[in-house]
C-alpha cells in the first residue's frame, strides 16, 4: 500500500499527539519531580518566600505549616499535599515544589505555570515600590493612587531613608513624650506587620530608652476609622501604657499602613485628631 504524503504527516501528528498525552499522564519518580519542580528568581530570599506563599493562597491553596527561617512551606489543596522549599542558590533564591503523593506532568506543570504567573507580577512590583511625596502648601502626604493629611497642628515630619516611612510628631523632640503618627507603605505580606509598626510608633511616643515589649494580645475596638486600643508595655523593666489607632488597606501588591500611638494623658486629643486623619484617606485612579 502506497502512503501519500499527507497521510504520513496525518500518521505523524497522532502519534506525536499520543505520545504527548502518555508522557502528560504519566506518574513521575521523585526525582523527576523535583527536577520539574524547581524555578529560581532573582530576588531576596523573604521576598520570593512571601510571593511564593501570596501567590498560592490566592489560587485556593492552603499553607498548613511554614517555617521562614528555614525556608518552608506544606500547602495542600483537596487531599493532596506538596512541599515547598525557598533557598539561596547563589545570587539567586530556589523554589522547589515537591507532591507528596505520585503525581503526572500535566499536573505538576499546571501547578509550577500559576506559581509562576503570580510570582514574578509580585517581585516585579516590589522591587519598585511607590514613595510618599509631601506637598507643605496643602500639608498632603501622598503615593500616586492615595493620599492622607497629617495632623496640621504637629510640627515635625521626617522620611526615612527610603521615602515609604513618614513620621509626624508634636513636636521635634527625641526624649520624653510625643504623641506620634507613622504612614507606611510597605509591600504585601502573608502576616501582618501592624505590630511592628506600632511597636516602633510607641518606643517614639514614649521616648523610650530600649526596643518595646508589646503585649502578646493586642486588645482593640473597630469601626469605619479603623482600629482603636489602649496597651500596657515594657520599656526594659518599666510598664508605661499607651493609647493607639490604627488603619490598614491594600493598595494594589503594597499595603499602606497608619499608626498614631499617644500617652494616656493626651487620649482626648489624640482621638480628636485620628478622626481627621483616618477620614482625610482618599483614592484617587492610578
């Protein structure tokens, strides 16, 4: 029987389609998998660990053991689990996904190209993260899609280093009580980072001589201006007790953050003027 040269093309693609779709289903050896299952990023180790972990909880995966120190991650989805391992690789950070339980190609790559996709949106934002801008005429703190008014009676306001941390005091003071307001933007995080910017916002309020303990609980009330509290801390052996306001939102892959941390003896005013600048929080389109 003499074949046309279409017919052995038509012949060819099916088989090259069935051995595709054999190779596609079938179950990988350990090894296989760990060599299918790892990309590198050029990025810090905390932050691919972090994009790492954002990215899958957004696609219905569940993290049901972490550990950042060593670089690990046990997600599980429906009955299946896999482990995740983030580690320097040089200049670079390793992700390695492994299943637990046998798995196929299709499955494994299905599971690496949404990693992927949400991972490298992630880093690429947050390697260039907005910066507060402050207009003196208008007393107007602001990124390019948000800005906040900070207290006009205060009269000291300062940058950190890299321009996403802005502190407003009273007064210009570096010892002794000074109520204070920090605005942040920081980027996305699995965990919150509130109490560690209201331990910083209270060690300035407080002037205090060591690094602050905080309570293991933070007690608060909620309401349409965000979050409201009284706690007791330790500055080294000395208990001293603050009041403090909080609001947080997502701004796109960052977070903004604010914190005013007050002595007790100016709660009164302090409320008085969180309301202002919880409601001065304006949206503008990018």
């Amino acid at each position: 029987m003499r074949l046309t040269l279409a017919c052995l093309c038509a012949l060819m693609c099916a088989l090259m389609c069935a051995l595709t779709a054999c190779t596609s289903t079938q179950l990988l050896t350990q090894a296989e998998a760990r060599a299918l299952g790892t990309r590198t990023w050029d990025a810090a180790t905390d932050e691919v660990f972090d994009a790492t972990w954002l990215t899958l909880t957004a696609r219905g995966f569940t993290v049901s053991q972490s550990d950042r120190i060593a670089g690990t991650l046990v997600i599980t989805k429906g009955a299946r689990t896999w482990d995740v391992d983030v580690a320097a690789l040089g200049a670079e950070q390793r992700v390695v996904v492994s299943p637990r339980e046998q798995s196929t190609r299709a499955e494994l790559s299905g599971l690496l190209d949404a990693l992927e996709a949400g991972t490298r949106p992630l880093l690429r934002a947050w390697h260039d993260l907005p910066e507060w801008k402050y207009d003196g005429r208008r007393n107007l703190l602001s990124l390019p899609t948000l800005s906040v008014v900070p207290p006009l009676e205060w009269e000291w306001l300062d940058y950190d280093i890299s321009r996403r941390l802005v502190t407003v005091q009273r007064q210009r003071a570096r010892t002794g009580l000074n109520p204070t307001l920090l605005v942040e933007v920081d980027r996305r995080r699995p965990d919150s980072r509130l109490a560690a910017t209201l331990q910083r916002a209270a060690g300035l309020a407080l002037g205090a001589r060591q690094r602050l303990v905080l309570p293991d609980e933070l007690e608060h009330s909620e309401d349409e201006s965000g979050l409201h509290g009284r706690m007791r801390v330790l500055d080294g052996t000395t208990p001293r007790e603050v009041v403090w306001h909080a609001h947080q939102s997502a701004l796109g892959t960052s977070d903004v953050r604010l914190v005013m941390v007050c002595p007790v003896k100016d709660e009164l005013s302090c409320e008085g003027l969180w309301e202002k600048v919880a409601a001065s929080v304006t949206r503008r389109a990018p």
